[in-house]
C-alpha cells in the first residue's frame, strides 16, 4: 500500500530528473552555439560596440532617493547566475534527499573523484603560479561544466553505457558544490556586516517557513530576492544566496499522496452523481467544480523543490546559459595564440583541465575502489572513467566565472579566459575520441536513467 501511495511522487521525481538531463543535454549544444557566436562577434569589426554594450549601466528608479543598478555584464554575472545557482543548489538538493548522493555508498565514488578532480587541477595551476600575481586563479581549473559536459557526451549516444552518464551527473554536481564553496571561502572581498547580517535574518526567516511547514512558493520567492540584494551588497557573491535560498525551498508537498489518494476517490465519487452522459463540464457547473479540486488538488500534491526546479530548467539552459556565454566567451583573438597559451596563467587552466582532471578523478575513483568505500558499477570499464575524466576537463561556465572573481587585471583575465576555451576544447577532442573507442562491458540496451 505504501509503495502505491508513494509512486505518483517517485514518478514526478523521475520525471524532473530526466527533464533535466533532456534540458542539460540540448542546452549543452545550445551552449556550444552561444560560445562559437560570442568569440565571432569579438573577433568582428562589431567587437567595440560589444564590449561596449556590456559596459553600459541599466538602473530601475524606485523613488527620488532610492534607485538601483548595475552594469549588463554585472547583470548577468551577479544577476542572471544567480538563477544558475539556484537549479544548481535545487539539484544539490535533491540528490542530497533521494538522488544519487542520497545514501553514502552511492554518494561514495562520485564524490571523492569530484575531490580529486577539483585538487589535482588546482595544484596543477599552482605549480606554475605560485608567487606570481595570478597564483589567486587556482579555483578556475577545478570546475567541470555539467551542460556542455552532459551535451557533448550525448554525441556518442549508445555507445556510452547509461550509467556513465549517472556517475557524470552526479561527480558534476558535487563539483558544483565544491566550486561554490570555494567561491565563498576564496573568492570574497571585504565584508560589509550590516548587509550580511540582515541576509543572514532572511535567510533564516526562510528556513523557519521550511520547517513551519509553507508550501507556497510566492513567499520563498519574495524574501530571496531580497535576500539577493543583501548578498549583493554584503562583500559574499550574491551567486551564494542562490545555492542557500535553493536548500530552503521544501521538498514535501503540501498534500501528501495518501491524502491526495482518499480526496480524489471522494471527488471521482461526486463526479459520478452529475450527469456526466449527456452534459459537460461547460454546461454543468457542478462538474466544472468538482475537476477544479482536482486539479488544485494535484498541484497541491507536487514538492515545491520540484516544482520551482521543473518550471526553472528550460530558462536556465536555454537563457541563462547563452546569455552567460555570449557575454562572457567572447575573447579577442588579437595576440599570439601560442604567445598567450605559454604564460603561467594559461598554461595552469589548460593542463589543469586536460591532465588534472582526467587524472584526479581517475585516480581518486580508483582509491575508492582500492579502499573498500565504494564500487564500479557492473556496466563501467576503468577506461570509461577516464575517458569521462577527460570530459569532466569541460571547465567552461564556472571556469569563467570563477575567471572574473579571481582577476582584475584585464590581461590576465583575457589570458585565463583563452585557456578555459583551449583547455575545455582538447578536453572535448580527448574525450570523444577516448570513448568511441572504449568498448562496452556488456552489450548495452536502452535505459532510462533514473536518478
């Protein structure tokens, strides 16, 4: 009995999970075209008005004293990402509670090749940055794209075991987790207290709505905003009040299944009783109330994290994500390629991603074996992970991110953004090629990724 009353709820589950890897695999592609458009609008005879337009300010003017505004390009970077976080922090979130990272023995081999993934890039960069003014971009090789990542690994279609595609989601978003971690601990400037502690009270305003049990969204919504603006002007990267706003939306509907189940059977019941043979819902305003319930009713019984979750994946990858990369990619190509690829700064993102990544999770995923913690999934070669090792290389979207934190100097960031894009396209190349070649450990069939 439990089980029934329960499977509306794992197959709405179910069904937000594939709706983000469906969403995660296209945008990636999406991504790709946002990328190509934005480094050929910079390297055009339109480059200044580009660069230009990302430099004007935009303001909205609430009264005479109070008006707000920031830059476009700041706009998007401390705006616009932090919806980005938000679905990132939504995603932590359920993975955390029923996903992947759920139980420790599932959690174990993703999460300690994500470490490894994230410190042997980092000491890579440290190597040829240390004592130099760009030793503070360590943070920018560590990340891995889950949007590109997940949409390029779909060009191999079958011929990648499903279940890599699971250990990829999953090391990705605990990637996520770390580099959001670092953003905080590393990359914050000076504090501004009065702003922190009054988003700190909102956020634990918000925490208090969780656990008194409000369901609608609307609230939620408000106080983050607010919450938003706090972060903003705290000195911590508003991005952060995203990921912590995400991990106080509730998870519990407000109708659970079991009383969902007994009011439907009661609705269906009254429906019965009206003249369902010869007249509609239209012409009978008895029928049109009772499907009005129902349909309440069903909204009611969806998990609030879900649903803000399922009505912010298409936005996010589709949105978001272009716009980011569109303002963000488009690096001017005007010095010497093999000039800029040779500085230390360059030269730590680029051998971070393609070596430091494929070798730290591969050797931390093997550790974990070696060490009892955790196993390889039954349809998984060795060489699967690191030819996903080299995929999860794809640092893109919070490489550069983590690129505009880390720098000031112009150059500097110029160089560093090169070597993202470098970096993550031999990754691309090295990974494809390495996994056309793996071949399966069983005859594979179709599945349905669950999460």
């Amino acid at each position: 009995m439990a089980k029934k009353e329960n499977k509306y709820t794992f197959l709405y589950i179910q069904h937000t999970a594939q709706k983000f890897l469906d969403r995660e695999l296209v945008g990636g592609l999406v991504l790709v075209i946002a990328s190509i458009v934005a480094l050929i609008i910079a390297n055009s005879k339109w480059a200044d008005a580009y660069f230009h337009f990302l430099e004007n300010e935009f303001f909205f003017e609430f009264t005479d004293y109070f008006s707000f505004g920031l830059v476009i390009e700041d706009w998007i970077n401390d705006g616009l990402m932090v919806i980005f976080f938000v679905v990132v922090g939504l995603e932590l979130n359920r993975e955390f509670k029923i996903g992947n990272l759920s139980s420790p023995r599932k959690a174990a081999m993703p999460l300690i090749a994500a470490v490894g993934g994230m410190l042997v890039p980092a000491g890579i960069y440290a190597i040829f940055n240390i004592g130099t003014p760009t030793q503070h971009g360590w943070g920018v090789p560590m990340a891995t794209d889950i949007a590109y990542s997940l949409g390029i690994i779909a060009l191999l279609g079958k011929r990648v075991p499903a279940q890599l595609k699971v250990f990829l989601v999953a090391l990705a978003i605990a990637d996520d987790m770390g580099a959001i971690m670092v953003i905080a601990l590393f990359y914050t400037a000076t504090i501004h207290w009065t702003y922190l502690i009054v988003g700190l009270l909102l956020l634990a305003l918000l925490i208090i709505f969780n656990i008194s049990g409000i369901k609608n969204l609307f609230w939620y919504i408000l106080v983050g905003i607010i919450l938003w603006f706090c972060f903003l002007y705290s000195g911590i990267h508003p991005t952060i009040a995203g990921v912590l706003f995400a991990f106080t939306i509730p998870i519990k509907p407000k109708l659970d299944s079991k009383l969902l189940r007994e009011r439907a059977v009661k609705y269906i019941d009254e429906l019965a009783a009206t003249d369902i043979e010869t007249m509609t819902p239209l012409e009978d305003r008895r029928q049109n109330v009772i499907l009005n319930k129902i349909m309440k009713d069903t909204e009611h019984s969806r998990p609030p994290l879900l649903k803000l979750e399922n009505s912010l994946l298409s936005f996010n990858a589709f949105v978001v994500l272009p716009i980011f990369a569109l303002a963000n990619a488009g690096v001017p190509l005007d010095q010497n390629i093999m000039d800029v690829i040779s500085t230390p700064v360059a030269k730590g993102v680029i051998l971070g991603l393609t070596v430091g990544k494929v070798a730290g999770i591969t050797f931390f995923a093997w550790l974990s074996k070696a060490l009892g913690i955790a196993d390889l999934h039954d349809t998984l070669r060795w060489m699967h992970i690191v030819g996903m090792g080299f995929i999860a290389g794809i640092g893109f979207t919070v490489s550069l991110f983590i690129t505009n934190l880390a720098f000031e100097d112009p150059l500097a960031i110029q160089d560093c953004k090169i070597g993202v894009l470098t970096g993550s396209l031999i990754s691309i190349i090295l990974g494809l090629i390495f996994l056309y070649f793996v071949k399966p450990k069983h005859d594979l069939s179709p599945e349905v990724i669950q999460t």
